[in-house]
C-alpha cells in the first residue's frame, strides 16, 4: 500500500509541477527551448537528467553485474564526460549563434551550411528516428522496475508512466520538462546516493566486493554450478579483457565505449538542444565540473549496485529472476539493481528505488519524446516545409506528435530486447555516426561544405543500419570483434573529409 502512495505521490507531483510549466509556455520558442532562459541548476539538472535515465539505474547495472570493472571505460569517459565536454565545445559556440534564431541543432546546421531545407528534412528525420529507439529502452526499464517495487505487471506500469510524461509534455514543452527534470534529477540522485551503500556494506563492503570479484571464477562455479568462466569471470577485477574478447575486450572498449556512447551523447539532438537553453555563457565556466562530478558518481554507484549484485548471487544469497513476458525475457542482469535493493534494503528504503528510477526513466523520456516532437513540427513542417500554421494550429500539431511519439514508441516497448544497454547503445552509434562530423567539423572548421554534411550523414545512418542489420551487434575482424557500428563512424568521417576537400561549393 505504502509503495502504491509513494508511486501516486510522485506523478501527482511531476504533473503538478508540468502544469505550471505549461502555464509559462506561450510561444513556439518556449516550447522549443524555453526562450534560452534556463538557470545554472535548471540547465546542470536537466542534462543531468537527459543523460542519466533508465540505462543507467538498469542497463549499466546490469552491464556491470556482466562484465565487473572490466567496462570501466564506460563510467570515465562515458555519459558524464559526454555533457561536460560537450557543453565546453559545442555549447560554448551554439551559444555565440543563438542571437540568430536558433533554437534546435537543425537551425545551427541550416544556418552553418546555409541550408535551410534539405539539410533540416536529412537532420530532423534522422534525430526523430534516434531519439524514438532511445526512447524505447526507457519503457523498457520503467517496466522493469515497476513489476520489482509494485509486482505489478510490465506492460502495466510502461503505460502509466507514458501518460503522465506524454500530459505534460503536451502541455508545456521545454519549460514542464525543464522543471520536471530538476526535480526528477534530484530525486533520482539522492535514491542512488542512499541505496547504493547500504547494498554493497551488505555485502561486505568494497574490499570484500573486490575479493569476491577477483575470486569470481571458482566462487561461482563451486556455489552456482556454472563454468568458471561464465559471464566473463576472470575479467570481473581487470579495467579490461584482452582484445579478442566481446564486450569486454579492450577493442571493443574502444570501440563501443570511447567513441560510440560518449561521441554519440554528446551530438545527440536531445542533449545538443539543451545546450541551447541555458541563459548565461558565463554558465560554461563550472556547469561542465558540476555535471561530469555529478555524473560521475551516479555512474559508478549504479555500477557498483551491479558488481555487488553480482558477488551476492555468486554466493548463493541473491537470485535474480528474468521477467517472462511471453513473447520474450527481460535478460535476468537487466535485474541485478532492483533485485538487490528488494533482497538487502530495508522495506522503507526499498520503496525509495521506485521514484529514483522513475525519475532517471521519466527525466530523459520526457526530453526526447519533446525533441522528437520539435523535429517534425518545427524543423521539418514549419521551417524545411514553410508551412506557418501559426500558435494555434502548431500547439494543436504538437500535441499530436507527443502523443503519436509517446504511445507508439510505448508499443513497441511491450516486446523489449533481451539486454536494454544494446538498444540504447544501437541509437547512440546512429547519433555519432550521423551527427558528430556535421556538427563538429562545422564547428571548428571552416572547409566543412554543405554537401560534405548531407552526405556524411546520410552515408554515416547507412553504413551503420546495414552493418547492424548483416552482423547485429559486433564484427570480427583477423579475431578481433568491434561495435558494429564503429565503421559506420569511420564511414561517416571520410565523406565528410573527402567531399570537402574535392567539393568547390
């Protein structure tokens, strides 16, 4: 009963809180970017929070509980340094353009290759595209986490959660999800910083988790049963695994979690919209240390939230069910943070996991079903197209892409992946391969031409849809496997520099 008031206490305040957003919503510019207006901690806690979501409170925990210490990688330089950095190098020069009318990373590429319609139909499209996969694995997790903390089942609790963010979304655009996002940030951190210590000193503490780990291959196969080398066993306590080992292994490292995840954050449309938000550039001073500090230390809580899950399965006092759907099973590691919290955190703190995860799932969902919306109505409809609809009819048309965003992208969620990091990390590898050379190079330098950008993008979604579709999720290359979606990257990079240095336009 106590979980059910907390879990209704919440989204009666996250509405509450995106009704009076929307009351401050009065123009297209509001919707889109809040005017420019945002405050210092409005601005730090909403990429905060547009980062930091249900792949992290499940799918990095679950990462963890697979591969230990080995992907750590993917905790330094990962989504903390994606906002940092990005703010410095991308946010510090959008911010200078501004003036001009820009509020979406479609306007900037329009007006950098002053290219103000096929360049805003190649973008948005290609933003609208990416911001719905990665809006899927946030039901996913919503789903997840419901079915732990209210033993209600997936579908139930994915639903919900879609119709409070799709209302106020609806209604108030950048400011609801600004607002809401500082308070979902806030809670999903405070959550973290809580539960996370009580579950590793159940275990033991640090240096016992680290024992454990190091042990791992005889541990689990003498208590579980299973091959000393399952689920990367040997590699739990190393930063890395040798370079022909999947996932693990340093390449794929590499690969996957120095170029895909953080490059493709940091030029993902969401997160580079937000860069157009904040009111001060004197922000781009300490917001930059603020987020990754911040960011940093959620991270590898929740990551050790894994780890932890982990040694305490391996010793027989933890079991991690797989949710049967049906159709498919949630992969059990996606479990491993919940799990955890249900078998060692007192019931009061317990039911404290469900606002946090809520929080992380809603805070990003929000942002993208926002930034999905915007490049249909604003970047493409209004702006490629030139159909001025006026303040009405856009309100009107708005509102029927969050809600045709939101539920459909719900829908597809009902069947999720068997591991919610892959889907995530699938339109991560879209984001960079698409984005960051049209974004960057157009930045920096000044021989970047107009068609190098169409093509670069083009080319970059490609090369990365057909690498996916012929290999899945890795190639093997002389023994050695890579993220799939690494040559679309470098795919995305030559065109971008052959064409312009052969491209007199």
């Amino acid at each position: 009963m106590l979980a059910w008031i907390i879990f209704i206490g919440y989204l009666i305040t996250v509405a509450v809180i995106g009704h009076y957003g929307a009351r401050r919503t009065r123009t297209v510019a509001d919707f889109v970017a809040a005017s420019g207006q945002l405050g210092f901690w409005t601005y730090s806690l909403l990429m905060i929070g547009s980062v930091f979501s249900g792949m992290t409170l499940i799918g990095v925990a679950g990462l963890a509980f697979t591969t230990g210490w080995a992907n750590m990688w993917e905790r330094i330089i990962g989504p903390a340094f994606a906002i940092a950095f990005g703010t410095i190098i991308i946010g510090s020069r959008l911010y200078k353009v501004k003036e001009n009318g820009i509020l979406t990373i479609q306007d900037y590429l329009s007006f950098r290759y002053n290219d103000p319609k096929i360049m805003r139909v190649i973008a948005g499209a290609v933003s609208a595209l990416t911001c719905y996969i990665y809006l899927i694995g946030q039901y996913t997790a919503i789903g997840v986490a419901s079915h732990i903390v209210l033993g209600i089942p997936y579908w139930l609790g994915a639903t919900i959660a879609a119709i409070i963010v799709v209302s106020y979304v609806m209604s108030g655009g950048m400011f609801s999800t600004a607002w809401t996002t500082f308070l979902q940030s806030i809670l999903m951190m405070l959550g973290i910083y809580i539960t996370v210590p009580v579950i590793i000193a159940s275990i033991g503490g640090l240096e016992q988790l680290n024992i454990a780990l190091s042990n791992m291959s005889q541990l689990q196969n003498e208590t579980r049963g299973v091959e000393p080398d399952y689920l990367f066993a040997e590699y739990l306590s190393k930063p890395f695994a040798p370079a022909n080992v999947p996932l693990a292994g340093w390449v794929y490292n590499i690969t996957l979690f120095f170029i895909t995840v953080p490059l493709g954050l940091m030029v993902a449309p969401h997160i580079v919209n937000n860069m157009l938000t904040f009111r001060d550039r004197s922000y781009i001073r300490w917001s930059p240390l603020v987020m990754y500090l911040l960011g940093l230390t959620i991270i590898l809580l929740t990551a050790l939230a894994g780890m932890a899950a982990r040694v305490a399965w391996a010793q027989g006092t933890l079991s991690i069910p797989e949710l049967d759907l049906g159709v498919t099973k949630v992969t059990w590691s996606d479990m491993a943070y919940p799990s955890a919290a249900q078998k060692f955190l007192p019931e009061w703190l317990f039911l404290l996991l469900l606002p946090t995860i809520l929080a992380g799932v809603m805070s990003t969902t929000d942002r993208l079903i926002l930034t999905a919306t915007n490049n249909i109505s604003y970047d493409i409809v209004k702006n490629a197209l030139g159909k001025d609809l006026g303040e009405r009819k856009m309100r009107i048309l708005n509102a029927f892409l969050v809600a045709f965003i939101g539920f459909s992208s719900l829908l597809v969620a009902l069947t999720p992946q068997q591991m919610l990091a892959w889907i995530i990390w699938s339109g991560l590898g879209l984001m960079a391969n698409c984005f960051f050379f049209p974004i960057i190079l157009g930045l920096y330098w000044s021989r970047m031409t107009k068609n190098a950008a169409r093509l670069s993008m083009i080319v970059g979604l490609v090369a990365t849809i057909v690498c996916f579709a012929i290999y899945g999720k890795t190639i093997t290359i002389s023994g050695i496997p890579i993220y799939a979606a690494f040559p679309g990257f470098v795919a995305s990079f030559l065109t971008a520099l052959v064409v312009s240095l052969v491209d007199k336009s």
